[in-house]
C-alpha cells in the first residue's frame, strides 16, 4: 500500500481535473507538514492586474478553465475594448475565447479592483520598462499596481507576481508593501508567490496550456496554493526553493536568448570584415553538425522582453560578478540597426540608386514575424523608417498583423496588400512573417531595376539575381 502522504498527492492530481461548482480547501495535518487540497476553480475568484500581452492572455486561459476572472487595467480603452469583446492584441485564436468567456460570464474587466467577499488571487502582470538612457529597473508602475491589490487584502488571499523584475523585488519591495498598507503578516495571514511567464508572443494561449510553469513562494503553502491554480491550465508546475529562484529564472531564459541571438549577429560582422557570405558559412558550420545552432544575422532585436530583461538581471548583481558577456550581447544586437541602415545605404550605393524619392516597399514592422505578432515595441523596424524618412525616402508599408492606424502613425502610407499598384524602387523585408517568403516578383510591380534588401535571409541571393533582382542580405559577400 502506498504510504499515506502519496495517496494524498495522488488524489490532488486527480482532483484538479475536475470541474466542480464550489471550491473546496482541506487542510490535512500529518507528521510529514501540512498538505494542502483544492479543487474546483469554479467560484474561485482571481484577479489579473495588468492587461497586456501577459495578463490579457493569462487571464483568459483562467477564464477558460472555469475561474472566475478579473481583469483589471488603467487605460480606460483597453477596458473599453475588452468589454465590446474587441481584443487589444493579436494572439490565435483571441477573439474565440474572449467572446466565449465574456458571453458565459467568467471574465469581467475594469479599471479597478472590485470589492469582494470571498477569497482572492491577485495575479499582477503589469510591465516592468527600463529607463532608455540609463537602463534602470522603472518600478514605479508596480509599485502602484502592489498598493492596490494591498488596500484590497484580505485573510487567506494570495498574491502572485507574474512580472518580470529584479532579483529581490518580491521578497524585499512587493512584500513590504503588502504587509505595511494591508496590517496583515505573510505565511500568517496571506500567501505570496512568484510565477514568472515566459510564454511566446503569438502562440502564448497555446504555450499556457503546455509550458511548464515555474513556482516560488514565501513559504510551503504559497507554493501550494498556487502550483493548484496553475494545474488547472497545465499539467506540469516546476516548484523552487525560493521566491528569488523564480525570478532569476526568467531573466536567464531572455538573457540566454539574447546572448544566442548576438552570437549569429557577431559571425555576420565578421563575414562581412572577410568577405565571406555569413548565410553560406553558417548554414555549412549547422549542417549535419547537432552540437551547432547557430542563427542567421538578423536587422535587430526588439519586443518588451529580450531589449529590457538583461538589464534587469545586471539591476541584480553587485559588481563581484563580471557580467560583460550579458553588457556586450546586447550592445551587439542593439548595433544591428545600425548595420541595416548602413546596408541600406551601401545598397543604393552600389546599385546607383538615390534614397530620396525612392519608393520603398516595407515589409514587417512588428519586431518578428513568426509567431505572428502585431507588437511593435522596439521593433528595428521603427528605427529604420526614421532615418528613411529624414532621408526623403517615399515609404509604404504592409504588415498582415499590424494595424494600418499603428503603420500609418510612423509616416508610412498604408497598403492592403503586397502586390499593389504601385512601382517600387526597392523592397525592405523586417521580419520573417511566413507570408514575405515566397513573393511573386514576376506580379510585385516595380520598377525596372528592383533591390530587395533582406534583413532575415528569407531568400537565396542566387536565385534573386537570377531573375535580374538586386539582392543584399546582412553579412553577405555583396
């Protein structure tokens, strides 16, 4: 017979697939501590406090899994939206689950948190900038978004941190503030956890439902509590030792990235300095060679993520760790805007064309193409069209995701579709949307000399010089 405390484990499990109509908590006292049984996410009420690309999506794979959700958020707009069951952002299969849910009644949305009765979750996921100049930590928007969900306390609610921030803050500045408005004491009165996210843009409510998700809290309990409301949407919950074990994952995962990416950038620089083809080197360096993965140079790194989270780990670390590598990977992907402008430049250069007056086709202005997304935060893209413009350039855009208000905002004149009536000098290809890797050139109009500068190697040079097309690529012997 299994001893007692692995029935018990087992029988959570099994529990949490249910979908009962009241929420039930048992508290099971055992030599081996205490062990904590929830089932039922119907009744339960949980509150996502930022409504972005984390918490809008988080909020309705809750609702989606039969808790009851608010979401809350201060740009009236955003709730405005929301509650004409009008997404604020572009996820697959968004507009399905937001109508569902709003139409059954599991989510609401306001810009304040509501009163309630029962117990609370508090999921808060607002974001978490850095200052431009300094590359600061900017925690003023959190610190806000934790003195609300703190008037609002009570016995027995649960806070989880979902944001992305430094080392330290949930357990030196979140938990201050928590116990200094509400008067009550953690692990006595309330729990507190941290559960970071670190789910894909574009394909974050499938993530969500596979993603192992990671776990620390204040105490035994809090892990508890919240690894239950997280099995609810996926099977596997990864527990750590600590609140600060939580934290410092998430800003591995975007800082390994980020470093990955800069290597791929870094051998582009270098083919270039030896007039080598990067995409040639690269591609023979990969192939049949497991222990490689190195990527293609690409126009630059941009989204609320990976430009920001490795400055919030450096925010972590005293100065006895040498963290240049983090320093220098992203000097390296900043300075790849850089080097796109400056291809764009050699590209007219050798091609004998004038960028002023030129008509320029530009393709993909979210900051990736794949998963599609319609995120522009820092996107090289915006970076590149101001200098175009300075230059006098005539600019058209398309994006399949971006909305034509956001596109047309930049100074781009918005295009429906890419094979439009206009005569392009040159086609600028930003992102690797699927729909810019197999362009009809023989039905794109343009001119008689058409240059195609490619920022994601989406095609073979060859081939595109071939069919008479001036080609360019980053780290391409041009």
């Amino acid at each position: 017979m299994l001893p007692i405390h692995q029935i018990i484990i087992l029988w959570h499990h099994l529990l949490i697939v249910l979908e009962d109509s009241i929420f039930i908590v048992i508290q099971l006292w055992f030599k081996r501590g205490l062990y904590i049984v929830e089932f039922g996410a119907s009744g339960m009420k949980v509150v996502v406090v930022g409504l972005g690309y984390v918490g809008l999506t988080l909020a309705l794979t809750l609702a989606d899994v039969g808790f009851k959700v608010e979401g809350v958020d201060k740009d009236k707009k955003k709730i405005d939206a929301l509650r004409n069951e009008i997404p604020t952002l572009y996820e697959s299969n968004i507009n399905q689950i937001l109508t569902s849910n709003l139409s059954a009644g599991k989510i609401s949305f306001s810009e304040n948190i509501s009163k309630s009765d029962k117990n609370v979750t508090y999921i808060i996921s607002v974001g978490t900038p850095i200052n431009e100049q300094t590359n600061e930590p900017l925690l003023e928007n959190l610190k806000k978004s934790v003195l609300e969900v703190a008037k609002n306390l009570k016995k027995e609610d649960l806070v989880i941190l979902r944001s992305t921030v430094p080392v330290g803050t949930t357990r030196t500045l979140i938990l201050k503030i928590l116990e200094d408005e509400s008067n009550l004491k953690v692990s006595r009165d309330f729990y507190l956890a941290s559960a970071p996210e670190r789910t894909l843009q574009g394909h974050a409510l499938q993530e969500l439902r596979q993603l192992p998700q990671i776990i620390g809290g204040i105490d035994e309990s809090s892990v508890e509590k919240t690894s239950s409301i997280f099995n609810k949407i996926t099977e596997t919950v990864v527990k750590v030792s600590s609140l600060e074990a939580a934290e410092l994952i998430k800003l591995f995962d975007n800082s390994y990235r980020d470093i990955t990416i800069s290597i791929g950038n870094l051998y582009g620089k270098i083919c270039k300095k030896l007039n080598l083809d990067a995409k040639e080197v690269i591609q023979a360096a990969n192939y049949g060679y497991s222990r490689n993965k190195i990527l293609f140079p690409g126009a630059g790194v941009g989204g609320g993520c990976l430009v920001k989270d490795p400055y919030l780990l450096i925010a972590s670390i005293n100065q006895s760790v040498n963290l240049d590598l983090i320093k220098i990977s992203r000097q390296i992907n900043d300075s790849m805007i850089t080097d796109t402008i400056e291809l764009i430049e050699d590209s007219f250069r050798k091609t004998r064309k004038n960028i002023s007056g030129s008509k320029i086709l530009v393709l993909g202005f979210a900051f990736k193409g794949f998963p599609q997304t319609d995120d522009i935060r820092f996107s090289p893209t915006v970076h590149v069209i101001e200098h175009l413009l300075k230059s006098n350039a005539k600019l058209y855009g398309y994006d399949p995701v971006v909305s034509e208000k956001s596109i047309s905002e930049l100074g781009v004149k918005f295009i429906h579709k890419i094979y439009d009536e206009v005569d392009y000098d040159v086609i600028l290809i930003m992102n690797n949307n699927p729909e810019y890797k197999n362009l009809d050139f023989k039905r794109l109009k343009h001119n008689e000399s058409l240059l195609v500068i490619d920022g994601w190697y989406l095609y073979d040079k060859q081939t595109l010089r071939g069919m008479g097309v001036d080609y360019f690529a980053l780290g391409s012997k041009n």
